[in-house]
C-alpha cells in the first residue's frame, strides 16, 4: 500500500497543518453543533478529503463520547468509513459524475432515513465539475436539507463554485503546509518507516511538495522503492531531476562574473544530462532567493554551500540588483511553454544578468572601433524618426508591413572583396528586420548572433551556444538568411555559421540587435528580455 493510504489521517488531531478548521469543527462536533452544509477549498493534497472522512466517522462513531470530538476508531462504523463501505457515507467525485441526474440521484436518496440511526454524510469531491444545472439542483436540497444529512463539499478552484452555493455552506480554506511542518511529518513517517534521510533531502523533499503533503509521501515512496539504507540529497535530486546544487552554484557565480563561454558550457551540460528547464529555475530562483535575504539581513537557509554562496552574492549586489535576477528568471519560466528551444528563455535571462562590470568590460574593449564609426549613431537616429513617425506601441499584423526606408537606404556591397567592420552593426541590423518579417523566432534567435565578416560570396556569424547553430544550420533557416542578405544589400550570400570559442577572430563584436555584451545606446537590458516577446507574444513595443 502507498505511503500517502497508509498513513492517512484517522483522526483530528493527524491533521497537519489545518490548525483553524480542526479546531472549530471539532469542537461542533463535540458540542452537538454541526452544519448542514460545509465547502473546503484549498490546493490539493493539504486534507480536504482526509477532514471530511474524519467528520462522517466522528458524527457515526458508537464509541464517541458525546462530549468528545475523537472518533473511538476502533468500532464498527469507524472501520467502515475506513474502508468505504458504510452506507451512511457517499463519496461522489463530481470529476466524473458532474450531470443533474446524479444529483437527482442523491437528491432521491436524502429522502431515506440513515441505517442504525446515524447520520448521512454526503462528500462531494471536485464541487467545481458540477454543470449548471447540477449546481442548480443541489442549491435547492441546500437551502432545505433534512436534519439527518450533512454535505461537505471539496473543490481546489473556488472561483467555479456559484455565490449562491458558497453562501449556504460555511466555507473553511485549507493552506499549503510550511515547509517546517512537512519536514516534520516526513521525519516521523520515515522513522516508522525504518529509513534514514539526511535533513537536505528532507528539505529538497519539502520545497518539492509545494506545501501539499500527499505529494511529499508519494515522493518518499519513490525514494524508498530505490531500495537505499539512507535516502539522501543526490537520490532526491535524482529522483526529481534538479541539477547537482555545486553546479548550480557554479553557473550563477558565472553569470555575476560575466563568464558567457562557462555559462554555456553549464547549460550545454544540463541540457545533455536532460534536465527539465523550469525545474532549474525553480533551483536557480530559490538560491538567488536566499541571497535577496541575506542582503536584507535575514540568515539564509539550506546546505552550508548554499548559505556560504548566499552571503557571498548578497554582499556584491544591492536588493534591487538580486530582484531583478529573480525578476528575469521567474519570466523565463513563464514563456517556457511557448519556445521553440527548451533553454531558450533561460538562457535569455541568464546572459542578459550578467555583472554591469562585465558589460563595462566588454564596451571599453571595442570601444576604438565603436568610436571610430557613425553608424551606430546613425541607426540611433533613424530608429527614432521611425518611431516617431509612428505609434510607440504597435500590435504585430498578421501580415507585416515590407521593410521600408532604412533598408532601401542602405548602400550595396562594395567591389572589395570583403565589408568593412565599421558597417557590419548596421547591415547585420537590418538582415535581423529582414528575417523577422518572414519568421519571427528565427529573427529573435539571431539577435544573439554577431556578423563577423562579410564578403561578396559569404556571410560569417557567429552564435554563442552549438544548438543555435543547429537551428541555422536548417535548410529553411538559411535560405531565410540568404533572401534577407539579398534585401539589404543587392545580392544572395551564402551563410556561414560557427559557434563562439570554436574559431578565433580579430574583429570587434557587432551586435547593434542584440549581441551578448551590446553597447548601451543600441539595446539596453529591457531589449534582451524582450526577445522573449519578440519570440513568443503578440504585441511588440517600440522605444526611442
């Protein structure tokens, strides 16, 4: 038998967590007070259910004490509640029987006076599924129940129940259990369990279930079926998928230092390994969490790794600083349902935190080039007109406008046989506005790329992760390039793509749409988290 079965609670008192109902129902049930009608909400797998059960069986027991809430548990009625056999008792789970006709049913049944005497107990799981009409006709068995039935309606979407049943019920909202109190009950289980866990399982456990306590047992039962002596944190991770702590930790030192090349090669690791993206941000968040703390003076929490690199971070970055981080991956998360690339949003997310020294850094190197060259002020110029000449913020058509002036304007190719550096900025700009009026994603993902070279026959980009390049790589893709190179500048180039590291080069980094290290008067940091909407939404907002 599951571990979640078999240590259900049998009385009020097992009840974790539930404080405020247990106390006011137990006490009507021990002053002859009970309602006719009671609505619990909350997530699942917090009690809802477990409190009902404990209910019927206390207002059923012959063994209570009438000046006792505690149901006896070891009398007849007790062990058929218990095993779902009591005729006094009807489980229905509106999940699956939601119609008016079942209602009608139990509406039918009411009519018949308990056996033994007792009292019927209506449970009616998943309220929320009911129809309308099933809704209906149980509001009018609410306003006239008779006096030997009780219901207990269960639903973890309040928002669905009717005002008008809510208002004949007396409503008690169930809450997540803490994380303090499912360690607890994990620890007592596992004792009688015979199994050893170390307290950062326990904890990793803890965090996992979300505050839902089935959830919690059921995960100790997979971690028990591994057939260890001591269940620890690896085989939680394990388990559950999460990333080793060390190189998560390692990963989120790389992004302060403004590593890129070592947070690729994380992410490039935990995307071999198979990790779940938004299990790592769950991961990622909770330890940037535990450094907003610490920064506000509050002792962090967890391994002493993770305390000793929460006090770390928190004393280089102020508060604003480490909300923002957390603000940038919570979003990634959010989008993760709609990337055409698994990492996609968090790898946006990630390399748009790098440190403000490293960004400094990296405009100071190419900053002769920069200098040296009007483009970019140019482009600044142009891309303010546009916007001026039109709405700051504009829905994407469904069939976008052809690309006008600034790339008509552009001058063709020179005879020399290769571009010079000081207009790859401004020509890859445009490539990028080419693609994404034929694909979108496809225009978002270069964003991340940089021209390096452009000659009559080839143009050479660079991209910062190997499955970017496998994306361009793609028939489709590159013939999309191809056609955008033919728009900007007069003639087809056949594109040459390689990834960051693998080739060296001279050139400075032109990235005025969007490069990894972008000056600061072509793309600030809000550009980089809009990719994600370029890629994803529907609405696109222009800034000058």
């Amino acid at each position: 038998m599951s571990l979640y079965r078999a240590y259900r609670p049998q009385r009020f008192a097992d009840i974790v967590g539930q404080t405020h109902v247990v106390r006011t129902i137990s006490n009507a049930v021990a002053h002859g007070t009970v309602a006719h009608a009671y609505l619990f909400s909350g997530p699942r797998g917090i009690g809802k259910t477990s409190v009902a059960r404990i209910l019927a069986m206390a207002v059923n027991c012959s063994g209570r004490k009438k000046t006792e809430a505690e149901p006896c548990g070891s009398c007849t009625v007790c062990e058929e509640v218990r095993k779902g056999s009591n005729l006094n008792v009807v489980e229905i789970d509106a999940a699956s029987n939601r119609g008016i006709d079942e209602i009608r049913t139990l509406k039918e049944g009411i009519a018949f006076a308990p056996s033994a005497g007792g009292t019927k107990v209506y449970i009616i799981d998943e309220v929320h599924m009911l129809t309308k009409e099933a809704f209906n006709a149980l509001l009018k068995t609410l306003e006239e129940p008779p006096a030997h039935a009780i219901f207990v309606l269960a639903t973890t979407e309040l928002h669905r129940v009717p005002e008008t049943i809510i208002s004949r019920t007396q409503h008690f909202e169930f809450k997540r259990a803490t994380i303090g109190e499912i360690t607890e009950h994990l620890k007592r289980i596992a004792k009688e369990e015979k199994l050893t866990i170390d307290d950062e399982a326990l904890g990793l456990m803890a965090i996992h279930a979300d505050g839902g306590l089935r959830d919690a047992l059921s995960l100790l039962d997979q971690l028990a079926a591994l057939g260890e002596k001591e269940i620890t944190a690896e085989a939680v991770r394990l388990i559950l998928g999460i990333a080793p702590e060390a190189e998560l930790i390692a990963l989120l030192e790389a992004v302060q230092a403004g590593e890129t090349s070592a947070i690729h090669t994380a992410l490039e690791r935990f995307a071999t390994h198979g990790y779940d993206p938004a299990a790592l941000t769950d991961a990622l968040v909770g330890l940037v969490r535990q450094a907003l703390w610490a920064a506000a003076k509050v002792p962090p929490t967890g391994s002493e790794a993770a305390q000793a690199f929460a006090k770390a971070l928190a004393a280089q970055h102020s508060l604003p600083e480490l909300a923002d981080l957390i603000s940038r991956l919570v979003a990634s998360k959010e989008q993760l349902r709609w990337s055409p690339l698994p990492y996609l949003p968090l790898e946006l997310a990630l390399l748009a935190a790098q440190t403000k020294d490293d960004r400094r850094k990296t405009i100071d190197d190419g900053s002769a080039a920069q200098k040296s060259s009007p483009v970019r002020a140019h482009v600044a110029v142009e891309k303010a007109a546009t916007v001026n000449a039109t709405e700051v913020s504009t829905v994407r058509q469904t069939t976008p406008e052809p690309l006008a002036s600034p790339v008509s304007r552009l001058p063709s190719t020179p005879s020399s046989k290769s571009q010079s550096t000081e207009d790859l900025p401004k020509i890859w700009k445009a490539v990028i506005e080419a693609v994404r009026t034929t694909n979108a994603s496809l225009g978002a993902l270069l964003r991340s790329a940089q021209l390096l070279e452009l000659t009559d026959e080839t143009g050479r980009i660079e991209v910062p992760f190997s499955f970017y390049a496998d994306r361009i790589k793609d028939k489709k893709s590159m013939g999309i390039i191809a056609g955008a190179f033919a728009t900007v500048v007069g003639s087809e180039r056949s594109v040459q793509c390689v990834v960051a590291g693998s080739t060296p080069h001279s050139s400075p980094p032109a990235s005025p749409a969007g490069g990894l290290t972008p000056h600061p008067s072509s793309r600030s940091s809000d550009d980089v988290a809009r990719d994600i909407v370029d890629v994803f939404g529907t609405v696109e907002v222009a800034r000058g």
